[in-house]
C-alpha cells in the first residue's frame, strides 16, 4: 500500500450518459438506450482511481451546491478520497458533461465547467499546505489553467513530482511545461501540444523529444488498446496493454493516470507502473461509465493472476 501522499487537483462532473448506435450528425435525431447520470470528471475519476487502488490521496476541486455535488463528496469518501479541499459553490451546478457511447464502445463528450471554473487560485490557495506533506500532483486540463500553472510552478519549486494529464487538448505555455516532471498525452493531444502526428513509434519518439525539450522529465504517450509510449531516463519503449472487449472507453485514460500515479508512489518501476494502469484501465473500458468502471485494488491483482 502507499504511504506516500497524492494530491489531485481537477474537475468533478455529472456525466450524462446516452449509449447509441451510432454518433448522430448535425441535425439527426438518434434513438438511444441505458441513459443514466454517473460520477465523472477528470480530476474526480483520477482521485477516485487511485483512492480504489490503494493511495492515499486528497482531492483539490469544486462542486455545485446541487444534490449532485452533496453525492459526489460522501461517494468519494467511501473511496477513500479524503475532501477537506472539495469546495462547495453556492448557487451553481456541478459540472456536467453529456456523453453518447456507441455501439464500438468509442464515445463522443460536450462538458460545461459550472462550479469547476470556481477553482481560481484564491480558492486553491488554503489548501496549498496540502502540498507541503504531498509525494506528488495530479492534475488535468478541466479546470482553470491559471490555477493548474500556479499549481504546477508551487509543486516543482518544492520538489514534489508534478503529473500533468494534458487532457482535454489545449496547447500550453512552456512556463507550465517546465513545470512538469511526467506528462501523459493520449494521441490528439500530443498532436495538440507538439504539432506531430502519432503514427508509428518514431513518430512518438519525435514528439517526446519536444516534450523533453521544453524540460519534461518523463513522457508516457498513452496509445489506446495499442499500450503506452515510455520516454525517460531509461529510454524509449512501447509498452503493450491489454486485450479487453471494449464496452465504453469513457474514463480510460483517467484510470490510467490515477493508478500510474498510484503505483509510482509505491515505488514501482516506470515499467510495471505503467503495466498496473494498462490493467486498471483494461478494466474500466470493459464497463460503462466513468467512475462506477473503475476498479479496485483486488480486482486489479486478480487481473495479472
Ligand atoms: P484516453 O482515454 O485519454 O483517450 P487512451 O485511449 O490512450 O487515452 O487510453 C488510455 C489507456 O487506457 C491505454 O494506455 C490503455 O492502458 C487503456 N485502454 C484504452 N483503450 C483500450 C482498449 N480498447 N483495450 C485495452 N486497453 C485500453
């Protein structure tokens, strides 16, 4: 188990899901099934990954004064996320997003930040003494980029290991990038933040570099069901996932993240690091939805028996 602490620091949805055949076109009406309304956001579903497997971890983010946002805290605290810096925003919803998954599992997501654009540095700032007896910071890109930047500049300055999910896509100033000891693009958002188009494995080494160059220690490009591109202090390497029957890909490279960072503060290797998120998101994509995909720790090491 981890004893090294993890601070998350992102946005908490309520996803929307529509499961339908196919994706409708602009101006088609589609019939669809299995609607329902699930914990999601990035930063949640990172939290909530790595509070299931094992970490001891704290969430920095915002929820609406709505019915949603009072669920959303007493669910992550049955996950063992611990939320004495969850903020409750009077008069505002929690964040939303409204999914269709089709029937190849692949889906297709609008959002609306709501209480999620509260986390303004000032509001951050109380909670920065979390930081202090932090190992290391998750963060994405759902939330304010002020806040994600100031974040990001307080943790290197401190020395702690700064996790960057660049996720949605949005290109960054090289002052955050500078910032960041471990960034893990999924394609398009590499191709947002590098200019190149991840199509083989060079390809992936190339736009690494540019990573490195703007002073990124690490790189893990996650490839969908084709695995993780590793570039670090040992080199480069694709490391392969695992062959699931995809049901819904919501929320893969979440579970991805919270179980790397997981098991990086357990002191595992970048290589089985990786290995153990590949197994937990595997996992999740076999099941619908975002956080209720997310596995825990036992079913993840019966995963590998
Ligand atoms: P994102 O969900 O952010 O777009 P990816 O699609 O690259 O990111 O997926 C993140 C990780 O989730 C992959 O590196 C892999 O471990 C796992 N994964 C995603 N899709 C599949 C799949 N179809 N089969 C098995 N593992 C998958």
């Amino acid at each position: 188990m981890a004893t090294k602490k993890l601070v998350v620091l992102g946005s908490v949805n309520a996803d929307h899901i529509l499961q339908v055949e196919s994706f409708p076109r602009p101006g088609e009406t589609v019939s669809g099934h299995g609607y329902r309304v699930v914990p999601g956001g990035k930063g949640a579903n990172q939290a909530v990954a790595a509070g299931r497997l094992g970490a001891d971890v704290s969430l920095i983010a915002c929820v609406g004064d709505d019915d949603f946002g009072k669920r959303m805290i007493n669910a992550f605290v049955k996950d063992g996320v611990q939320t004495g810096a969850v903020t409750t925003i009077p008069n505002t919803p929690t964040g939303i997003a409204i999914i269709y998954v089709d029937a190849n599992g692949e889906n297709s997501i609008g959002i609306s930040a709501e209480a999620n654009a509260h986390l303004l540095p000032e509001l951050v700032e109380p909670h920065l003494s979390l930081l202090n007896s932090a190992h290391t910071l998750l963060m994405q890109l759902e939330t304010p980029l002020i806040t994600v930047e100031i974040m990001a500049k307080a943790a290197h300055l401190a020395n702690k290991v700064v996790i960057l999910n660049p996720a949605p896509a949005r290109p960054l100033p090289d002052s955050l990038l500078a910032n960041v000891t471990i960034i893990t693009p999924n394609e398009t958002e590499t191709e947002i933040l590098t200019g190149i188009t991840v199509k083989t494995e060079e390809d992936a080494h190339k736009a690494a570099n540019v990573f490195h160059a703007k002073g990124v220690d690490k790189v893990v490009i996650t490839l969908g069901a084709g695995g993780a591109f590793v570039s670090d202090e040992s080199g480069t390497r694709i490391i392969t996932g695992f062959t699931v029957s995809p049901t819904d890909t919501t929320a893969a490279g979440d579970v991805f993240n919270g179980a790397l960072a997981t098991a990086l503060l357990e002191n595992k290797t970048m290589n089985d690091a990786v290995l153990f998120a590949h197994a937990a998101a595997a996992i999740s994509v076999t099941r619908l939805g975002a956080q209720p995909s997310i596995p825990t720790r036992k079913e993840v090491e019966d995963f590998f028996v």
